[in-house]
C-alpha cells in the first residue's frame, strides 16, 4: 500500500480527472466556492499522484488551437485502453467565475451559445495534451463519458445552466 501526500493547492469542486497508464492518477479544472472572506477561484492547472510513491506533481494544462489554456471545470473523462484520456466540454472560464463572484439575476435567461461551453476535443497522455477535435456536440458540461464495447459515448450534460440533455451520442468506435 502507498502512502499518499496531502493533496497540494485549494480544494477543487467539479474536476475532471483520470488514471493514465496505470502509472498516475491525474486532475485538472475544479473550483474554490467563494466565501464571506474570499471570491471563488478557478484551478487551471493539473496534478498527478504517482501510483508508486504517492507523490503529487504538476501537470500541463491543455490549450486550444490558439494556445490559450482551457478550464476544464465541469468537463468529462473517460480513460481508454491506450492508457490515454480523453476529455470533452466544460464551462467557459471568465462567463463561470463572473456567475460564482458576481451572480446576475439574468444569469440563466441567456441562449446556450452565450455561455461558451468547451467543444474542444482532448486526448492526455502522460504528460502531453492533444487537441483532437471540435464539436458542438461535446460543448456541454456535467456530462459522463463512457467507454463501453470498444466505443465511447457521451451522456446527458448541461447544454447551458439548468437545461440538461437526455440524449446519448457515440463518439467514435475503436
């Protein structure tokens, strides 16, 4: 049994996260809720915990096709036979942190397209992100990513806050 470090930087709320080559358990996103004392913040960054050691350390944060980092708070993960893991969606990063500190009465009155949600396509292997695709179809947030008969689906999510999908979309087969 390994004895695992305590876990470093704020306490995340909605990350993503996945175990890649059977070597590491990796997450990235997530946010700090605001309090009375502090605003909420935001974490970019990922970290791994080595399932050797049970050492953290600092992984890369993926970027568009821009080379702009990509929040993946409230994102989906599913891990793949490869040892990769692939992540689609989540929430537009400055649209979702001005709703945390500075919530709008109107907030939930705005079509889908306003929100931003991630319709990047990612695939993480140890160390390295690739951006693989782009569909409106995976820019939703909350939803669940499954590997299941050599296919991986995506499940429900929010298409913007408080409208939740029911469908069911195949992805890709393998």
């Amino acid at each position: 049994m390994v004895h695992c470090t305590a876990f470093p930087g704020n306490p995340r709320v909605q990350p993503v996260s996945g175990a890649v080559d059977d070597i590491a358990f990796c997450i990235w996103g997530g946010f700090n809720p605001r309090t009375d004392k502090a605003p909420a913040t935001l974490s970019l960054e990922g970290c791994a915990i080595t399932t050797d050691d049970g050492t953290w350390s600092q992984e890369p944060i993926p970027t568009d096709k821009t080379g702009a980092p990509i929040f993946l708070g409230g994102a989906a993960s599913v891990g793949l036979p490869t040892g990769e893991t692939l992540v689609v969606g989540g929430v537009h990063r400055d649209i979702f942190l001005q709703a945390l500190n500075n919530p709008q009465p109107d907030y939930l009155r705005h079509p889908a397209e306003w929100y931003c949600f991630n319709p990047d396509i990612l695939l993480y292997d140890y160390g390295e992100w690739r951006l693989v695709g782009r569909s409106q179809v995976t820019a939703r947030a909350g939803a669940a990513l499954v590997w299941f008969e050599n296919a991986v689906y995506l499940i429900g999510g929010e298409l913007k806050p408080g409208i939740r999908s029911p469908h069911i979309f195949k992805l890709f087969s393998h």
